[in-house]
C-alpha cells in the first residue's frame, strides 16, 4: 500500500512542480506578515507541530525499520545507509502534503493573529460609541478614530482573503494524493488490527507462540500515519474555528453611532467571510476536521467486528 502510494504521489509530484512553484511564488507572505503581532511562543509551538508532523514521523517508522530488519535477517548486512534508501522515496514523495500541513499552520498563525488586532478594534470602536466617551470626545476626534481602525481593519480584511483563498486553493494539489493515502491508510490500520487479533486468537486458542516485537513493530508502523492524519484533522479543525471566531468578532461591533466609512469595511469584512465559507474538503468528500478522525474509528470499529465476527464463528465451527 505504501509503494501505491508513493508512485501516485511520484506521478502526481512530477506533473505538478510548475504549478506549485508558481503558486507558492504567488502568495505575498511577508506582506501579509508585516504588521502583525505574532508572539514567540506561537511561534516556537507551531514549530514544535511541524516538526512533529515533517520529522519525527518518519523519523519514528525509520528507527523502527532498522531495529525490525536486523531482527528479521540478522544474516543480512542492514546499515542505515540501506534503511535510508528504503525510506527516501516514501519520504520525498510527501513532500506536497508536508508543504500543504506547514501552509496550514502558517494560515493558522496568520489568523489567529488578526482575530488578536480585530478583537482590539471591537473592543474601542465600542467604547467610542459608549455615552460617556461621545459626551468626552468631540465628534471630529471620533471620526478621525474612526477613519484610522477603517484603515486597520481593511487591511486586515485583504490579509484575511488572501490567507483563506490560498489556504483553501493548495488543497487542490494534494486533494487526489491525501484522499488516497487516507483510504490506504484506513485498509491498513483495519488490516493490521485484524492481524494483531489473530495472533492474540492463535496464541491463547491454537497455543501458538506470539512474537511480542512483531506486534509492537506493526502497532508503531499503524499509529505513525494515524498520528499523521490527526494531525492534518486538528490544525484544519484549529483554521475553521478562528474563520468563525473572525464572523463571532465581526458581529460584536456595535455600529447605531459610527462613522459611514467605518460601517462599509465592517459590512465588507463580514460579507467577505460569509463568502469564503471556509471548508478543506478533499474532493468534496470529507471535510479535514476532528470529526475525520471518529469517522475513522467508526469505519476500522465497524470492519474489525465483521472481520472477527466472522473469523470466530468460523474458528468453533470447524471444532
């Protein structure tokens, strides 16, 4: 199944260098960067996540590989070096999804970031329209604040666009690659399930022996791209709750006594989230949040019962 996979993406990868190469060229990033507060800690937290995810994933399933193959045929001569070439091509051939996986953190931290600027706008445009500070403030001093968050908030309405369409735009290089590694993915973890309950099975009904370090090397080689996928699950599903936390801040503006101007960007923000919509849906087939995850466990739940159910009727049929 992995060797499906990494041709598909091998296939796919060579035909669509060019176009990812311009599209990534296309996205003003420092543009939309500048002027935003983004704390080290967020940072240094969205670092750790990549690495997680890029790294020390393949990372786990290499080490595993090696201890696994000089277990398996200690009469062969299993170097790193040869472990390596056996896991290269699998890990260059996800380089589009880890691309895709660090654009969605970086559009995470990106709006994340304007939700923080947008929630200080709200918070002052309401107190400017409060009794006390239009009995404080005379009206030209209340326009002019409200003409400079116009201009703030405009601009944070165009870093929001063009975060959320580019975001949205990359899953199309990766929608065919991800929908299949996911269906590769669940055939593994329901097959390599089963296989663990047929060697618990043999050994406590057949008296066969049980090979513990070829269980805990399968359970290590089936929870690797399930993390994977949990992880792509709860960044998409982190980006879908700040898009709706930008439409709760939007609807928290109180604008009976602001300026015109100022009410037409807030009504075109709102009116630019409501058109976006944002959804990651691979194919339109399923959307990337945490609901993926328990839409797996009901679907390799549901086989595995099948399976076992079947496989016992059958085992004290023939006794």
């Amino acid at each position: 199944m992995n060797v499906c996979v990494c041709l598909f993406n091998y296939v796919t990868q060579w035909e669509k260098t060019l176009q990812i190469i311009r599209f990534q060229n296309s996205v003003p990033l420092f543009k939309v960067l500048d002027s935003l507060d983004i704390s080290a800690m967020i940072m240094w937290r969205a670092f750790i996540y990549s690495l997680l995810k890029i790294v020390f994933c393949p990372f786990i399933a290499y080490i595993t590989l090696i201890l696994y193959q000089r277990r398996s045929h200690p009469e062969s001569q299993w170097t790193s070096v040869t472990t390596t070439k056996t896991m290269l091509p699998l890990i260059v051939s996800n380089q589009i999804n880890n691309c895709f996986f660090g654009g969605l953190v970086i559009a995470n931290l990106i709006i994340a970031a304007v939700n923080q600027k947008l929630h200080g706008i709200v918070k002052e445009a309401n107190m400017l329209q409060s009794p006390v500070q239009m009995n404080l403030h005379k009206p030209y001093y209340r326009m002019r604040r409200f003409c400079e968050l116009a201009d703030l908030l405009d601009e944070l309405t165009r870093k929001y666009g063009v975060t959320a369409c580019r975001s949205k735009n990359y899953l199309r290089f990766t929608d065919w690659s991800m929908v299949l590694s996911m269906m590769m993915n669940l055939l593994g973890i329901t097959m390599g399930c089963y296989n663990q309950y047929l060697a618990i099975a043999d050994h406590y009904i057949n008296g066969e022996p049980f090979d513990l370090f070829l269980a805990i090397v399968l359970v290590v080689f089936l929870a690797v791209p399930f993390l994977e996928l949990v992880m792509v699950a709860r960044i998409s599903n982190e980006i879908l709750m700040e898009t709706r936390r930008t439409g709760e801040l939007l609807q928290r503006f109180d604008l009976q006594h602001a300026d015109a101007r100022f009410k037409q960007v807030v009504n075109a923000f709102w009116l630019q989230v409501i058109t976006i919509d944002y959804k990651l849906m691979p194919l339109g087939l399923l959307e990337l949040n945490t609901s993926l995850v328990n839409k797996v466990f009901s679907s390799v739940t549901g086989s595995l019962l099948i399976l076992i159910q079947s496989d016992l009727t059958l085992r004290f049929s023939l006794k």
